[in-house]
C-alpha cells in the first residue's frame, strides 16, 4: 500500500493513514508469534527456508573445511561435518543438512542420515578427541532414515555407539538444535554438556504424527498429540531436557535468516568458556 501510495502522490492524510496501518500490523505481528500453539510451533521448525547447518556455519564461523567419509565406503550427505575457526579457536562442527531446494532435498535424503552418516560424526568426534577441538553439534531431522537397508546396515547399533561414545569424549561437547529434533537419530549427535534450542526448534521422541497414529489410530488428532509430546522450547526447559532458548527475530528464523548466527556463536563463545 505504502509502494503504491508513494508512486501515486497521495496526500498527507492518507500517509498518515498507511502510517496507522503498519503500526497496527506490527502489533498483530507480536500478537500472534508471540502466542503459538505447539502445533504452530512444529510448522515453523520444519519450514523450507529455516536457516540449515551449513548456513549457520557460514554466518559464524571464519573459515570452514568439510571433512568426508565414514571410512568404510560412503560420505553420507545428510550428516555433515567438518572442522570450523571461529575467533581464532579451531571447534569441530557437526550437523544434520536439509536441502534447500527439492533437488539438493533429495541428494540430502531430507536430512535423514543412515548408519554411515552416524558412524562419519563419531569418526569426526574422534578426531577432535585427538587433537584437543571442542565438538559443536547442530540437530535438525526429522529422525533417522526408517528403511529396510538402513536397519540391515546396523542403523540402531551406529546411535547406539554414538550414545556411548559421546558419553566418554574428554572434550566439550555443545549441542544446538536449530529445526527438528526427531528420536534417535537428533540423539546420536546430541548427547552434550549443554544443550541450546532455538525458540521455535521442537525436539520429540516419535513425530506428532506418528504418536497420533499410534495413539488414537487417527491423524486428525496430531494437534493433540503434538501439545501432550511436549516438544517445544519452553516445555523443554521447563522439563531439564534442553539447557537454555536462543531466540529467534520476530516470525521465525526463517523471516530473516542472516539474524540467527549472531546469537548463536554468542552462546557458544561464552559457554565454551565456562566449559573449557
């Protein structure tokens, strides 16, 4: 409105008017996202243009190099992982990958890693053992990937390695969930000496619609299932499953994605420094 009124010289009232307008816009704006279900909530973590891993890395980090393969014949795109300078200080940064496109969706599997993905993060973990990095993990899946060959692979055995393995690493060890934190597979890169979320990110152990079905046989009820699940940021806080919020501009990360690696390296600077 504000465009056209420019472009049509209107007069000063109805400036004034589009003036009000925007005012109360913006109101509504805060009115609404500040007051979203749980349901809402799941919407907005699963988005397509969140910001991803690898965005967030390029936002914080000052030079970044991919590390690939499981060292048993496959590099698993949907599991990254690499090692990142950020203030000087060299971390090991690890990461679930979304696409950002339905091609690049595909090729990242929709960021459902298989065993070999798993087994890359504890190969990478390992590494940073080694040579004295802190490991900074970013979880954001909706879960495993639940076929066939993944079970056959040993999908269970590789979360559950990491489980224990992450459990005995003598370095620090931060943890953010920036999207979906779905079941095992946001566990097997997960386990931490402290946990951020971001205010939108959900984190559950089986999927809204997955609990509806199994619950009430009845995916209609997923809105129900969602709030009983407890998967958001404030619920999980207030349960001692995640540690702190790191919040997010107005609307979602995804309104503005440059915004979020601000805050987020903040967080990490300083609590690796209580850490180291």
């Amino acid at each position: 409105v504000r465009r056209v009124a420019e472009e049509t010289d209107v007069d000063l009232q109805q400036q004034q008017m589009i003036d009000e307008l925007e005012k109360r816009a913006a109101k509504l704006r805060v009115a609404i996202y500040t007051r979203l279900t749980p349901q809402q909530k799941l919407m907005i973590a699963r988005h397509p243009n969140r910001p991803t891993f690898l965005d967030v890395v390029e936002q914080i980090t000052d030079k970044f190099f991919e590390l690939h393969g499981d060292r048993a014949g496959y590099d698993d795109q949907a599991l990254v992982g690499g090692i990142g300078s950020i203030d000087g200080i060299s971390f090991m940064l690890i990461g679930h990958q979304k696409g950002r496109d339905e091609q690049e969706d595909i090729e990242r599997n929709f960021g459902m890693p298989t065993p070999s993905g798993y087994r890359k993060a504890l190969r990478l973990m390992r590494h940073a053992e080694r040579f004295g990095f802190p490991i900074i993990t970013f979880v954001d899946t909706p879960g495993a990937y639940a076929g066939i060959e993944t079970e056959t692979l040993g999908q269970g055995e590789a979360i559950a390695m990491n489980l224990r393995e992450m459990f005995g690493l003598k370095v620090p060890i931060i943890c953010f969930v920036i999207g979906e934190g779905g079941s095992g597979g946001a566990l097997a890169i997960g386990c931490a000496d402290y946990t951020f979320i971001l205010e939108n990110a959900v984190y559950y152990v089986t999927s809204p619609e997955a609990a509806a079905a199994i619950l009430w046989k009845d995916k209609t009820m997923m809105d129900k299932a969602t709030s009983a699940l407890k998967i958001t940021a404030g619920d999980l806080v207030k349960l001692g499953v995640m540690d702190e919020i790191i919040p997010e501009p107005l609307g979602g990360a995804h309104t503005n994605p440059s915004a979020i690696g601000a805050p987020i390296k903040e967080a990490l600077l300083s609590t690796f420094a209580e850490l180291r």
